[in-house]
C-alpha cells in the first residue's frame, strides 16, 4: 500500500458521479450503492460501486474482535444486491497464516520443531531426496526459503488429501531446486509439504486439525475449502473471470484440493477477523492457542523479499509510519477472487477485505479501499 487517499473526498466523488458511471466491467447495470444502517457497510458499498466488484466484504479489526465486519454487493455480477454477512468469501493464500499457525501448535506439542529437518520428518525419501533438501528446517519451509518451486503440475492420483500431499513430497523433493537455501521464493509446493508435515506427524489430516485447533477455538463456523457454495444454486458469492463471467462453485472452479494448506479456505468476513483479532492479540502479548516463543515466531520477518519487507510464516513485514512500524500484510488470489489483509501490531488496529472477482485492476483497488478504511477509521479509535 503506496498511498492513503482522502476517504471523504473519495465518498462524496462517488456520490456525486454514481448516476454518472461509466462501467469498467461489461455493460451489465450495477446495482446503484445505498445507504446502510452501517457506516461501513455505506461505505463498502459505494467503493464496491465504483470499483466495479460484484461483492465487497471487509472488516476493521481491533485486538479484541471486529469492531464492524460486513459484506454488501451481488453474488452474480450485475445481479440483485443479496450478499449477506454471513455470506463466504474466499480467501486464497491468507489460508498460510493459518496453516503457520497449526504448525507452530506442533511445535509447541513437541511434535517437531523450527529447526526440524525435512530428512527427519520424511526418512523414507532419503534415497530419493535431494541432498539440498535434507537440511531444510520447518520454519524454511513457511517462509518461502526451502528452495522449492512456486507450484505443481503434478495431479496426485485418486486417493485421501494425506495421500495426496504425501505424492506432491516426493515429487517435490526430487526437484531441482528453484533457488538457494535460505532466499525468498514464494512456494505454494512449501506449504503444500507444511499439510503433509501435519498429516505426518499426527496421523490426522492437515484439514481436521486446523478446525480442531484453531478454527473451533476461535470460533469460527464458517470456513470450508475450495470455491463457495452450492452448484446450480446462488446461495454464496460466486466466483468471477476477468471478464466478469460467474462460475458455477464446481470442480474446476479452484486450484486442486491438494492445495488445501496453500490456500484455499473460504470463510464469512466476521469469521476471518476473528482470525486477525487473534493475531493481534498474539502480537499485544497476550497470546492463546500457541506459546509466546512461537506467537513471536510466526509473525518476525526474517527472509528479505523483493522491493521490500521481510517474511515472516504467512505474513509480509513491512514498515509504514501509519501503523508506528511494523505491520503485518498478505493477499490472496485464486486468480477468480481477490483478500487483502493490513495489520497495524503497535496500534491493535487491522482492515481487511474480500472480493469475488480477478482482473488486472482487482489488487489495486483493494489497496485503495483499505486506505480508505485505514484513514476513516484508525485515528478514531
């Protein structure tokens, strides 16, 4: 996020022009914005308008809940307003954060440890790994520097997720490396083995335990895994292509089930920012679910990235003067459905935001709408 706009310049423009618009999408009437009984809701709604996303779900965040959380727009492009709160919204590699998270629980278990090697939870590939990959630790593996490539073409053969993911470590540990140990390369193969590693070491699958020890917890009832809904019907957002298409919640409407751990979870907005408020409260010291050793773990930046920050399991640490230092970003695409996560640790203030579209302009628009929360609402609190 390059830029904080002027929210109430912006909402008054998008008053003002809302007879006026000229569409970016397809020539398929928007519903008009309205005003809510929720302040962010109007707000959400008019910047759903102007930005021409079917749907806009988003949430401000303190380190004890949501202070507001809402969804407004259309599940079908060019359709009846009937998004509700509770309806899902897919959150793509936000998952990582939380399969971090359900890792760092092993940890806390005894079950493995940061500095466990890949050879030591999988000895029987020593013959067929690669001798790069037999040091590569657990904490390598979440924050992109394992060396392993960015995805799989591989499409495991019929048969249980553990199963599945167990065909994705032997194929990836027979694979040159994509870079050196110890570099940023964003892998979602590395989070792929992180579900495998879970499944190992419990004997349980990756996607029991993250409802058993995280979501459950949290309260969170919400979330499932791949696209949303039910096929034939509208009963959630649907996804959308760049050219505005909705797509029928089916088969080939994600990325493979394999990549459960990497990111595919969905969720009600309210439900993720009980996921963010944990963060939060984890970063304010006051962590629940994992030890301090391990909350701190998660989110302290140590593999330099391109441009600029440092990541961390799950999370993008970077430096911005609005939040007093550090904060903690990530986003997540399908490349049908667009989240963005900006948390402020030293202010206990987080925004968030979800939508059920891709095109080229999706990202920055969505930078743009959390400015504009981030400047409505954190100097009021």
């Amino acid at each position: 996020m390059k830029h904080l706009i002027c929210l109430s310049a912006l909402f008054f423009t998008i008053l003002f022009n809302a007879c006026k618009k000229d569409p970016a999408g397809p020539d398929n009437p928007q519903p008009p914005p309205s005003v809510h009984e929720s302040r962010l809701a109007t707000m959400l709604d008019s910047l759903r308008y102007v930005h021409d996303l079917p749907a806009l779900a988003g949430a401000v965040v303190s380190d004890t809940g949501a202070i507001d959380a809402r969804a407004v727009g259309c599940r079908r492009w060019g359709g009846e307003a009937n998004v509700t709160d509770n309806d899902r919204f897919h959150l793509g590699s936000e998952t990582k954060a939380m399969t971090a998270a359900l890792i760092g629980m092993l940890v806390d278990d005894g079950l493995t440890g940061w500095d466990s090697t890949l050879l030591s939870v999988f000895p029987e590939y020593e013959v067929t790994m690669r001798s790069g990959y037999r040091a590569v630790t657990m904490h390598e593996i979440l924050t992109h520097s394992a060396g392993f490539v960015t995805d799989t073409d591989l499409r495991p053969a019929a048969g249980s997720l553990p199963e599945q993911r167990n065909e994705v470590v032997a194929w990836a540990l027979a694979q040159q490396p994509a870079n050196d140990r110890g570099t940023y390369n964003y892998s979602n193969v590395g989070y792929i083995i992180a579900g495998a590693v879970a499944d190992k070491l419990t004997a349980r699958s990756y996607e029991e335990l993250l409802s058993e020890r995280l979501l459950e917890p949290l309260g969170i009832t919400t979330a499932g895994f791949g696209p949303m809904g039910t096929p034939g019907l509208e009963d959630q957002p649907l996804q959308h292509t760049a050219d505005y298409d909705p797509l029928d919640p089916g088969l080939h409407a994600d990325n493979p089930p394999v990549y459960n751990s990497a990111g595919r979870l969905h969720m009600s907005i309210g439900d993720w920012s009980r996921f963010i408020a944990w963060v939060l409260a984890c970063e304010a010291g006051n962590p629940v679910l994992v030890s301090a050793e391990t909350a701190d773990v998660l989110t302290t930046g140590v593999v330099p990235m391109p441009g600029e920050g440092r990541y961390a399991c799950g999370w993008a640490v970077v430096q911005r003067s609005w939040a007093n230092g550090k904060t903690l970003t990530h986003s997540g695409s399908n490349t049908l459905n667009y989240a963005v996560a900006w948390l402020a640790p030293d202010r206990k203030f987080a925004v968030i935001a979800a939508t059920n579209i891709y095109t080229n302009p999706t990202p920055a628009a969505m930078d743009n709408i959390v400015s504009g929360l981030i400047v409505s609402y954190l100097d009021g609190l």
